[in-house]
C-alpha cells in the first residue's frame, strides 16, 4: 500500500508515521529527514538543500524529486511506502503519479491532517528533536523522561533551527501557497482521507487505526 502524509508544518506528519509505520509495516520516506541528514553530513546534496531549509522556503522541485525516487527504488519499498512531506508542489505531485504509472502502482490514500494555525504554532516552537537519532518530543504535550536528554538513544534533545517563531512564518506561507493546492489535486482523484489532527496523538492514532481497518482488501 503507498500512503501520503499531508499537513502543514507542525500537524504531527512525523508523529502518526511512526503509528503508519507499526501499523501497515511500509516503511517511512521523510524527506524533511533526509534533507537534515544530508545537511549534517555535509554532502553536495545537504550543501544545496541547506540555503532553503534555513530560510524555511521548500527545496526546489528538481532537488527534492531525485532523492525521493531514489529511495523509492530500494528494495524494502517493493510493497508499499509511506511519504512524509512529500509531494509539496503540484509539480511534485505530477513527477510522483507519473512515476507509479510507470510502475504500474498507485497512491492508495492521502492523509491529511488538519489542523488549525494557532495550535500548530504551539506545537512547532514547543518541538525538540534528538540530534542524534531524530526522536521528535514537545516541551509540554510530550517532554522526554530527563530534561534535553532522548528517552530512545541518551542523545542531546534541541529545537530545529527552522522552528523559531520567524522561520515558521514563512513555512507557513510556503504551505498555504505551494502544498494546500494538493488538497484539491487529491480530492479531485477521490483517495484524499481528512483526519481531525487537533486531538491528542492517541485519539489522532485512532481515526488513522479506523481508517486502514475500513480500507483493508
Ligand atoms: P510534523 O511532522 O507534521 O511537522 P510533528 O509530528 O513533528 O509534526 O509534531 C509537531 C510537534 O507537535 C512535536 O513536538 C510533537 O511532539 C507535537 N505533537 C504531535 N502530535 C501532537 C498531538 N496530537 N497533540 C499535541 N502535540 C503533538
Ligand atoms: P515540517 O513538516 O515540520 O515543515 P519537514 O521536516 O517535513 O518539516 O521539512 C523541513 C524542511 O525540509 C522544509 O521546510 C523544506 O525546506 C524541506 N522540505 C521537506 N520536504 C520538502 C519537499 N517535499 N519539497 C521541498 N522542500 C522540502
Ligand atoms: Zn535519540
């Protein structure tokens, strides 16, 4: 099964992938992950992604499409993957149906979280990440056991750069004016599924749970 996560920076995309994951055992494609690891390791592709990540702007199209196929192509994505934060763009959208056409496959369902801007800008300045495994936490709604230290791997626990207040501003507008239109794009082809992403992550993990129970074969 291939699913698309959707929803604006802060809506839990990276929360629920990890309920996805456990739950239809396809693996997770992140491409806000990969960009920042590629930025750690300082290769040509984290040199070229870095400029736009730190501004808070979407990579360009061209970039962003070469790293996702690549990783589609890999073995573990045989029967299925799941996307997080990708396709952004209409054009995006456009490269990732014709590279399932080509494979004779489908995005089966489209997930989007919504939720309103006043929460999510609660829950991205208040987000901490692990910076050496990646391990999302948020200082109120889900703080780690010690403070600033992961619960998963002991590594240090710090906000993302592109987190602050004015960062957000501007990843906010990117959304509103290049990914909402594929809210469209994907009712129009009938496999959008809208979840309430405002309630806990639990009760959030629970409309997903229903979701793929009425959607299995
Ligand atoms: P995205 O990947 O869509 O940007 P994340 O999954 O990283 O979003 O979540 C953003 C922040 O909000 C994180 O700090 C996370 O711990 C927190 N969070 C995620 N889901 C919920 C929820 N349902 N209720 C409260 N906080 C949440
Ligand atoms: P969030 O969902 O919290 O905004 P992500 O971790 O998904 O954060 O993305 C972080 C950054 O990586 C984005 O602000 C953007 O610069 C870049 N990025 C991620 N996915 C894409 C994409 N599909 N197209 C272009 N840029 C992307
Ligand atoms: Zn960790």
């Amino acid at each position: 099964m291939n699913v698309m996560l959707l929803g604006p920076p802060g809506a839990g995309k990276g929360t629920q992938a990890a309920h996805i994951v456990a739950l239809l055992g396809i693996p997770h494609i992140s491409t806000g992950d990969a960009f920042r690891l590629a930025i750690r390791e300082q290769s040509v592709l984290g040199v070229r992604a870095k400029e736009f990540v730190d501004q808070g702007l979407l990579v360009p199209d061209e970039i962003t499409i070469g790293i996702v196929f690549e990783r589609c192509e890999k073995e573990d994505c045989a029967h299925g993957f799941l996307l997080d934060g990708f396709p952004r763009t209409i054009a995006q959208a456009q490269a990732l149906d014709a590279w399932l056409h080509k494979r004779h496959t489908q995005l089966d369902h489209v997930v989007q979280l919504h939720v309103d801007t006043d929460i999510l800008i609660e829950r991205i300045t208040g987000r901490i990440v692990c910076a050496s495994c990646g391990a999302t936490y948020h200082r109120h709604f889900a703080p780690t056991r010690t403070a600033g230290v992961c619960d998963a791997c002991g590594g240090v626990v710090m906000s993302r750069a592109d987190d602050a207040k004015e960062k957000v501003v501007v990843r906010l507008q990117e959304y509103e004016e290049k990914t909402a239109p594929l809210i469209e794009y994907y009712r129009e082809r009938h496999i959008l599924r809208t979840i309430d992403g405002k309630r806990s992550k639990e009760e959030v993990a629970a409309q997903l749970d229903a979701l793929f129970v009425c959607s299995a074969p």
